[in-house]
C-alpha cells in the first residue's frame, strides 16, 4: 500500500473533499475512494496496524496452524468458537466486525477441537490481549447488542495511552487516573510494561494511563502540580477535582506509585492546592 503525504496548503481542494481541517491528519483511501479517518494513537504500530487490519479479511478464518499467532497479532483479538447449530451467533459476529474490524482483529473458530485445547466453551466469544497478558470471555452471547458491549469493554488496555479521543471519555470513567507522563513511545511502552501488575491490583478503583509529555506535557503539568520535567506521575479524582502529584525528586516507578496511592486512600496525603486541575478540552491537533 503506497504512502503518500499531501501538503494541505496546496492541495486545498484535496484535504477539503476528505475533511481535513487541522494537522497532522491521516485518511486512508480505499479502492472505491471512500476515505476513513484515522483516530487512534500517533505512534507507527498504532497506524501499521491500522493499515494491516484494512488489508485481511474483515474474519479470518482459524484452524490449528494459526490460531496461536493470531492471538497475538493485534493489542485486541476477538475469536468466536461457535456449535454448528448456532448460526445467529455468527451471524452477529459478522455483524460487529464488520463495524469494529478497523478497531480490533476478528476470528472465527469451527472447528471443536480448537475450543477444547484452549479451554473454553463452544459458543463463546473470548478477547485476547496479549500485551496485558489477558482473556476475557463472554459466554452465550445472544445479541448483538450483548457482543458490541463486550467489545468496547474487553477492549480497554490495562494500561492506554491518552489520546484527543479518549481523554473526555477518560475523564468520565468514574474512576480516578493516574498518569504516567514520558517524551517517548519506548519510556511510555516500559512504563506500561512495569505498572501493569499495579494497574492490575487497582483495576476496580483506578485508570492508569500513559502521557505524551511532549504533546500534552506543557498544558497538564501545572494544573496537575507537576513541574515541566518527566518523567512524571500524577493521581487526579475528577469527581472531586483533586490532584495528588507524586514527587519528583523520586524515580518514578510502582513502588512508590502505590505508596502515594495507599497515602490517599488513608487520608494521609492532602490534595494539591495550586492551580485547578484542567477538566476542559485542550487545544490539540486531530491525532
């Protein structure tokens, strides 16, 4: 698939007929010109896969030679083991990847002797994440409303990387965040890597996500308490409008994460009182 930049400067008429209105952008052109936008996060294996899952087949098909790469092919893969007698769940399969398969990786699995070795039920839908080492499984799934809620739940990382689509969504879990603010795509990705058993541990109470602190940095670091050097962590309850900044004289890492958590749980540390955490949408550019 060729890669092309275009400067919107110039091709004016180009960008307007594919919506482009601020930068960078990315549009994915398909053989019959419809242009899909790209949403997810700035970073190669985000886009790569973007552009790998347009490229399969919406379902794969599986069998014993395959199944065991394709567990592990996407952040977020979805296999129905179905019955023969069962062609409503599959046909609801069809369905929701049809609408998600740019999102996630979709498989099929007929064969029984598949669901026996990997130890679930036929009739089940399970969602593997291999990076938080993950399954999660939901079992007679009757409609489709039951698999596109299990979908958009599975799906969560442990660990996710703040974006301009997910931030207001974030903010509106009704759970506390805890960032982890990094320059790098390698520091953020070992950072989730390291915090994923503490993420684990709070998962009921908690969102733990990473931070571009290039990209976002300069417009939270303040409001958060934080003083523009990173890497950085900081625990903010947007119920109550607290922000609780861990030290930065001290390594950022899950040890002292959780103290500062088990701290604010038992009342210990008071809530930050300079500026007032950022609850608004910030200025950013799509991606």
């Amino acid at each position: 698939m060729p890669l092309l930049s275009i400067d919107c400067s110039i091709e004016r008429v180009f960008c307007k007929e594919h919506a482009v209105l601020s930068y960078p952008a990315i549009r994915l052109l398909s053989a019959n010109r419809e242009s899909i936008r790209y949403r997810g996060a700035r970073n190669a294996h985000s886009i790569s896969s973007f552009i790998r899952r347009f490229q399969v087949p919406i379902i794969s098909a599986l069998d014993v030679s395959n199944i065991t790469l394709f567990k592990a092919v996407d952040e977020a893969v979805f296999v129905v083991y179905p019955s023969s007698d069962l062609t409503a769940l599959v046909s609801n399969f069809e369905t929701v990847a049809a609408r998600n398969h740019l999102r996630f990786s979709f498989g099929i699995a007929n064969d029984p002797r598949i669901a026996e070795s990997e130890g679930v039920a036929t009739n089940s839908i399970i969602c593997y994440k291999w990076n938080d080492g993950q399954r999660k499984v939901l079992s007679d799934a009757s409609s489709i409303n039951d698999i596109e809620k299990f979908i958009a739940t599975a799906a969560e990382p442990l660990i996710g990387d703040l974006t301009r689509k997910n931030e207001i969504k974030l903010l509106k879990g009704g759970k506390s965040l805890v960032y982890i603010f990094a320059e790098t795509e390698k520091e953020r990705s070992e950072f989730r890597a390291t915090f994923r058993p503490l993420a684990k541990k709070y998962e009921e109470y908690l969102i733990f996500v990473t931070v571009d602190a290039i990209e976002y940095g300069s417009d939270m670091a303040g409001g958060l308490g934080l003083k523009k050097s990173f890497p950085a962590l900081a625990v903010y309850n947007p119920g109550f409008g607290q922000v609780f900044p861990y030290d930065q004289s001290l390594e950022v890492e899950p040890a002292g994460a959780d103290a500062l958590i088990m701290e604010i749980v038992q009342g210990k540390r008071k809530p930050y009182v300079g500026d007032a955490a950022e609850e608004d949408i910030r200025k950013h550019d799509e991606l």
